[in-house]
C-alpha cells in the first residue's frame, strides 16, 4: 500500500506537520489514486469510519473535526455528485473549500500546466482532489504535491472514491460483499467508475458478469488482474442470461464524450434499458445500482422498486468521502 504513495516518507519526516494531526494514524497524508493501493484490512478501516461518519451526520449534521482544513476541489470535467459531495463532505466536518469547477475560469485558460496548478493550489489548501480527462493525471499531480491527492476520476482510468463508495453501498444494502454475483452492464470500456469496482471486488469471493455491446467490453487488462486474483469472469451480450443469477445490477451510461466516431456512439447508446420487465426476472433481492448520471438507461419507473439502490448510494458517497477526508489528514 504504502509503495503506491509518492511523497508519503517526505511527509510523515515532515518537520512541519501541523499541530494536532495524528502522524500514526492509518492513511495520514496518503494519496489515494488507485484502488490497487488497498487491502481489505484498508476498506473494512476506511468503512468502519464511514459508518461513524454516517451516525455523526444523522444525529448532529455537522461538526468541526476539520475546523481549519481547506479542500481545495479541481474539477477538470463535468461533475455534479463527485464535486458537491466532496464539498459537503468537507463543510460537514468544518472544513472549507476553493472550488474549482470550471476550469475555463481559472489559470489553466492560460495554459497553465497541471503541475503548476497543484503547486499553486497546494501552497493554500491542505488536501486536493483532482478529476481531469488524462489517465494518470491524478498519479502526475501526487509527483507534485506535498499534500494528499485524491483521484476524483482520471479520463478512463479509475475513480477510486465511486468504487469505494459503491463496495459501502453493497455492504450496507446487503449485509456483506463475499457471495455476492455481481454483473456490471453498458459501457465496460470507457466507464472509469466498473474499471475501479472490478478490480476492488476482486479483493473478495465474488462473481462477475460483464454485459456490455462487443465494441465496449471491459479492458483485457481488469479482465486479466481480477483473473490473477482468482475471480469467476464471464462476458456476455445480452443482460437476459444473467439478471436472475445476480445479486448486485450496475448499471453505466454510454460514455460520449469518449467516443473518436459519433456514429459508433449512436450504434451503442441505448443497448440496454432497464424497466419494469427487467425487474420482474431479477431476484426479490437484487439491488440496482448506478454511478449516475443516467441517460436512459434506467427507466423512471425502476426508481419506485425498493430495490432501486442508486439514489441510496449517492447518500452512501457523502459518508465515504467524509471518512476519507478525514483519514488523509489524520484526525479519524
Ligand atoms: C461517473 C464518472 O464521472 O465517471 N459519475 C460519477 O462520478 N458519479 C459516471 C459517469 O459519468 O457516467
């Protein structure tokens, strides 16, 4: 875990360490650009955290375990759920934030560079989360930066936080990960936020079905490292041979942005819809989940069926990101 953290040591030797940080607490200054970096010892840590947070939040709201630390939110791409929630995130804990969500507005216009950007930016917060369109990006922006990095979605890379967020929702809609099938539906190749659940699930004894149009299946690359650690895999076409089998749905949007031909995107976008009648072939416990934005993909009509579980993970997201605020810089 640790080899996944650029400026950890230089940190943690840091003669400079604010006052009142715990140094020794799991995660302290870590950068968190992969779900590679953890184990499952990580995860259950970072969810025992969330489940706190969640309780904090329920009864009291806000309160000021960050009082002091800024959030600096650089936002390179569209986001609604990933940069709110991490705004809210920090100002419920009594941290504040230099939201940067159009960057059209700031010095990158300029063609300022992205190392110049995080030095600037780091030299004012204590903490940045970066989405930009690169993969790699945030791993470039930790070379940089003397402060935590959070990967808020690095192009088609990973979006490790959204994985996080998702394994919280499955274990808090279904009691636990290990036994689950879990199939994973629509854009398995550009989808960044399936390239980081695939490879987390890998952690535990699951099973994975991908269900995706042939031009956009998942990377052989996930396919190959979830293989290595041991998972059941298979591929597939049509979501009619494996929705009453699966315990876990997730759904993806067609990713349009990512597409070089618009005619390859139209031959794709709307392959699959989930309505009422996908429903009645899925078991009475099966949860239906969703990175969100929907584009379709999910008929209004799920969203009465209690096991439609994607607004109930936006929620879940809230709670996650606020423990993993809180861990970097060391006060949980
Ligand atoms: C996802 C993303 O940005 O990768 N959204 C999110 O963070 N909740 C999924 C998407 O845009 O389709």
């Amino acid at each position: 875990m640790a080899t996944f953290v650029p400026a950890t040591e230089r940190r943690v030797q840091s003669p400079h360490l604010p006052f009142g940080d715990r140094r020794d607490a799991p995660f302290y200054q870590m950068d968190i650009l992969s779900v590679s970096q953890f184990s499952r010892e990580d995860l259950e840590y970072i969810f025992g955290v969330a489940k706190e947070m969640r309780s904090i939040v329920e009864r009291v709201g806000t309160f000021d375990l960050l009082k002091g630390k800024i959030l600096a939110n650089l936002f390179y791409e569209p986001s609604t759920r990933t940069s709110s929630s991490f705004l809210s995130a920090m100002e419920r804990l009594g941290g504040s934030v230099i939201p940067i969500n159009e960057v059209h507005y700031s010095s990158v216009a300029k063609g300022e560079s992205l190392p110049d950007t995080i030095r600037t930016l780091q030299s004012y917060a204590d903490v940045i989360v970066l989405r930009h369109p690169e993969v790699g990006s945030a791993a470039l922006a930790a070379r940089y930066a003397s402060k935590p990095i959070i990967n808020a979605g690095d192009g088609v890379g990973e979006h490790p936080t959204q994985a996080l967020l998702d394994l919280f929702t499955i274990l808090a809609e279904l009691g636990e990960v290990d036994g689950q099938t879990v199939t994973l539906l629509g854009d398995l190749k550009y989808g960044r936020t399936v390239h980081s659940l695939a490879r987390l699930l890998s952690l535990y004894d699951v099973e994975l079905h991908y269900v995706s149009p042939s031009i956009l299946r998942m990377p052989t690359e996930v396919i190959d490292e979830v293989a290595a650690k041991g998972i059941r895999q298979s591929e597939h076409d049509s979501l009619d041979a494996v929705i009453g089998q699966s315990d876990v749905l997730y759904v993806t949007r067609v990713q349009q942005e990512r597409f070089e031909r618009e005619a390859d995107y139209e031959s794709v976008a709307g392959a699959y819809i989930i309505d009422a009648t996908t429903m009645e072939k899925a078991k009475e416990r099966m949860i239906v989940m969703h990175p969100l934005p929907r584009v379709g993909e999910i008929a209004d009509e799920v969203d009465d069926d209690p096991r439609a579980a994607y607004f109930r993970q936006m929620e879940y997201g809230l709670y996650v990101r606020m423990a993993l605020l809180a861990l970097v810089l060391g006060k949980a």
